[in-house]
C-alpha cells in the first residue's frame, strides 16, 4: 500500500468542531505535523512531531523522510480546503500521496452562529493576504464571509470595505475567538468597526 499524507482539519479550535475522522487519524499517528498549539494541544509523548512555523522547508522535508517509514499526518485549523497548507503540500508531493479529512471551518461556523446561509456569499482571506479590490466591492444583497489577521483586523478591513462602496450602516458580524469559552459574537455598523479598537484573527460577516 503506497504510504500517504494525512491532511487533517483541527477545525476553529475546540476539539468538538473536530470530525471523528480527523480527530482519529491524529490520535493514531507516529509522525505528526502542525502548529505550535495544535502540537500542544492534541499530541501525545510516544509521537515524533515537527512544528509548522515561518520556516515551511521544515515541515515538507520531514515529511519526505517520515513518509518513507510510515504514515505522516498534517494537522491544519479549519477545512484544509480552505487557505492551508494543502496548497504547499500538493506542489512538493503528488496528489495521489495526499488524503483530506475536513473539520468544520471558522467560516461554517460564523455563518452557522448566526443562523445564516452561506450559499450566495463571497468568502474571501486577509489572512496573509489581500483579495482583489473588484472582489471587495459593493453590490446590492452581496454578503460576504472574511478570514482577518493581526494586520487586517475588523478596523482595517472595515476601512477598506467602506473604501470599497460599502454604507457606513451596512452590518457587520465580529466573531472572535469560535469555539473558545471567551467567543464573543457581536453586530455593529462598517462606520462603527472601522472606530473601534482593532479584534484580530477574527471572521467577518459583512451585508
């Protein structure tokens, strides 16, 4: 049987937004790969672990040696679909090596949280990056769905939304911390995040 690499949602945060498939294939690994917090967090003393930092050669060159003695699992938050390390992975190994089990994503559960479809939004990430200005702009009935980071937070984004076409009253949902005991869910105005003090890594729901 060809070995494979295991790319295993760890969802927002909380264990319990983690499938049983995921959360299985984690348990059940030698060699483990993931964030500092996610090693932290789910890994156990009998397995060899590499942490995933600034310094991506790290991960995929253990991978490369691990993969030759036995199965390696990749621990990514969210759904490895969306924004991970699924992308560096599949450009340094052939597809048919990698095998996805997905977690619920932040952007699931923000929507869910509110009882809102996601179906007609447009999701986007400023996390480490800046989707096109055309992608930002307003439309009649557009929703979209945003991943933030320290840099692009809920002010920053805010600002750069009403930049964008946006009303200064349009509604905006801050979902900070999904998952965690500390969660906090609150509805303001564009004009009012852009105001406020800065919520980092946090999802956006703007409409």
């Amino acid at each position: 049987m060809q070995k494979k690499i295991i790319v295993a949602g760890i969802g927002p945060g909380s264990e319990d937004f983690i499938s049983p498939a995921a959360l299985k294939k984690i348990r059940a690994a030698k060699f483990l790969v993931g964030g500092r917090r996610a090693l932290k967090d789910f890994s156990s003393a009998n397995q060899i672990t590499c942490a995933v930092t600034r310094d991506l050669d790290a991960p995929i060159n253990f991978i490369r040696e691990k993969i030759l003695l036995g199965e390696v699992v990749v621990m990514v938050s969210g759904d490895p679909g969306y924004y991970s390390l699924l992308d560096l992975l599949r450009k340094n190994f052939p597809p048919e090596e990698i095998e996805v089990i997905p977690s619920v994503s932040a952007i699931q559960l923000a929507f869910a949280k509110i009882s809102l479809p996601w179906h007609d939004a447009t999701l986007l990430s400023f996390h480490g990056r800046q989707p096109a200005r055309d992608a930002l702009k307003f439309s009649a009935g557009k929703i979209l769905g945003l991943l933030t980071d320290a840099e692009f937070n809920s002010a920053t984004v805010s600002e750069i939304l009403l930049g964008c076409g946006w009303e200064k009253k349009s509604s905006v949902t801050i979902c900070s911390r999904l998952s965690y005991p500390d969660e906090k869910i609150f509805t303001t105005t564009l004009e009012e995040a852009a105001r406020a003090e800065p919520i980092k890594h946090c999802v956006l729901i703007v409409k």
